[in-house]
C-alpha cells in the first residue's frame, strides 16, 4: 500500500485516508485525543467513540462527519475495509488494521502493550506492513508492570499524608493526570485536581473508570493528595506548603530524571510503551516491513535491522512532549 509520510501527517493515498493529520483534511483516521494527534477538524472522521469524545470536548466540534469505529468493529472505505484495534495508551485510543486488495496494514498510533491504568489493554494485529511508533525506543526505557505502578502512586500518597506531607503528582492534561486521580480514588486517597485535568474526568467516569475528588485549590491542598499539570509546579512551590513531588512519567526511567523533573518520587510509568514492549509488538505482528515514527525512530529502526527486520524511520514529527 502507498504510504506518503510529511509534517502534515500520515497519507494513504491509494484511498484517500489521512492517519492523526496535523491539519484540516477530507478524511482521517484519529488513533487517540491527544492534541498532535488530534488537533484539526476533518471532513470525516474515524475514531473510536471514547476518541471522538474526547476530541469533541478538547476542541468543541460538533459531531458532523463523525464515523465512530468500535473497538473490533470495521467500515468499508473507498475499496478498504478499516477495524479499530485495542492500543493501551489513553481512553480510547486504537491501532487502525487497513485490508486492502490483499495486504493488511496496521498503524499503532501511540501505544503499549501493558495494559492501562482506564482503559483497554492492546491486542497483537497480524500484520503485513506495520506503522509503529517509538517515542521510548531505546534500551534504556523500561518501566513498570502496571499494578506496581497502581501501588507505586498510591503507596507514595499514603507515606506523605502519614507524616503530613501534601503528596504532588505532576501529571499530563489528558491521560496520565485522569489515571492518576482513578487511581487514588480506588485506593480511597483524598485527591485534589487541577482543573484542566477535571475538564475531561467525567468522559473517564462515563467509560466506567470512577473518581472521587474535588477542586484543587493552592491555599488549602492539606490532607490531600495533589493531582496538577506540571505547570503549576512553581505556583505550588512559591506556597511554601509542605509538599513532596512524584513525577510519573517514561522520562522518570533516565538516571537525570530527577534533577531534570525537580522532584524526589520517580515512578517510571508511561501510556506509551518501554523499549522491550516496542521489540515485542513488532515481533508478535510478523509485520514484513516495519515503519519506525516518532522519537527515536532512526536509532529503534537501526535495532529492527540488526535483527533482520525490513525496517526504516519514516519521520513525521518532532518526538512528543510525553
Ligand atoms: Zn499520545
């Protein structure tokens, strides 16, 4: 299948299908709500409901061109049947399976293969010609199983409200903050969370992942856990409360990680998989050419070829703020 990389995205051109474009397109597949996946309208869009969701709320589209793909359900596309497949990354977020005339593609969008702290877990897609990506695709990447990650997050809340310290997660706007305050909740921690997190918590509620919390609030964060985008770090340090900082987070897993974070609690957890779990993906796909995206694509496709792999960089943009 033709496969035409640049800037503006992912195009498949023999059907005229866009996979995650950066700008506004005829068509095009979103494999998660993440804002360099999906940060345009489209004439059509494919999606998974929870991805449209999300999409819909972060940038208040109407529902117009909306063809919402379940989870292993297909649509027939100019000559191509398209199935949405599991990728543990964020709520909703999908691999997209391509058949067509004869050879099956597989774009992973952002993924791993532990499953995730709100969502479902990946599911291998045989394949012919894989499109995967390695924002941690190096060696020096390993993180932890998810439960250890669970008790990791809610351990460290325990320990500081014991000694009456406010516990801190820094945390992304959308998935690893929401994920963070469902984990916290499940472990019957207080939490309070920054708002631009808040915004998408009811959707992670909706799907069935169930938070307790209330607003965070600078001046009164005592007996709490702490839930903030890691933009309110300085506004949080300037308050001169009592506070402890975690970072969760992949980057948590290099030995600068605290000096780089400022902070003393690393909990090496990521939405996107660590090098061993991109090797696996790769080799359980029986994928016969492999496309290497993001991060560090030329280095992780160098590693594919040393064993053998029919695998190239296919740059399209700078690695993402994970
Ligand atoms: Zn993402």
């Amino acid at each position: 299948m033709r496969i035409e990389y640049s800037p503006r995205g992912i195009f498949l051109s023999e059907i005229g299908l866009w996979l995650d474009a950066q700008e506004p397109q005829e068509a095009c597949w979103i494999s998660h709500a993440h804002s360099d996946h999906a940060r345009s309208p489209h004439g059509t869009v494919f999606a998974t409901p929870a991805t449209l969701s999300l999409y819909r709320t972060r940038l208040g589209l109407d529902e117009a061109g909306f063809r919402p793909l379940d989870y292993h359900e297909c649509a027939e596309f100019h000559g191509a049947r398209l199935t949405a497949c599991p990728a543990s990354h964020i709520l909703g977020a999908a691999q997209l399976l391509v058949e067509h005339r004869g050879e099956r593609l597989v774009y992973t969008g952002d993924i791993k293969l532990r499953p995730p702290l709100c969502g479902c877990a990946t599911e291998t897609v045989a394949c012919d010609h894989l499109i995967i990506e390695s924002t941690f695709g190096l060696p020096i990447f390993h993180f932890l199983e998810t439960e250890q990650a669970r008790r990791r997050i809610a351990g460290f809340a325990r320990e500081c409200l014991d000694e009456q310290t406010t516990p801190v997660f820094l945390g992304s706007t959308l998935g690893r903050g929401q994920e963070m305050v469902h984990a916290l909740s499940e472990a019957g921690i207080p939490v309070s969370v920054h708002g631009a997190i808040v915004h998408y918590l009811p959707l992670y509620e909706a799907a069935g992942y169930p938070v307790q919390w209330e607003p965070y609030d600078a001046e009164s964060t005592k007996g709490t856990a702490v839930v903030v985008t890691p933009g309110l770090r300085d506004q949080l340090e300037a308050s001169a409360r009592n506070l402890r900082f975690a970072y969760v987070s992949g980057w948590a897993a290099l030995a600068n990680a605290r000096l780089g974070a400022r902070a003393e609690h690393l909990i090496p957890y990521s939405d996107h998989g660590d090098f061993q779990e991109l090797i696996s993906m790769v080799q359980s796909s029986g994928a016969r050419r492999v496309d290497v995206v993001h991060g560090y694509a030329e280095a992780f496709a160098r590693i594919l070829r040393q064993t053998g792999c029919d695998a190239r960089a296919a740059g399209v943009r700078a690695p993402e703020d994970e």
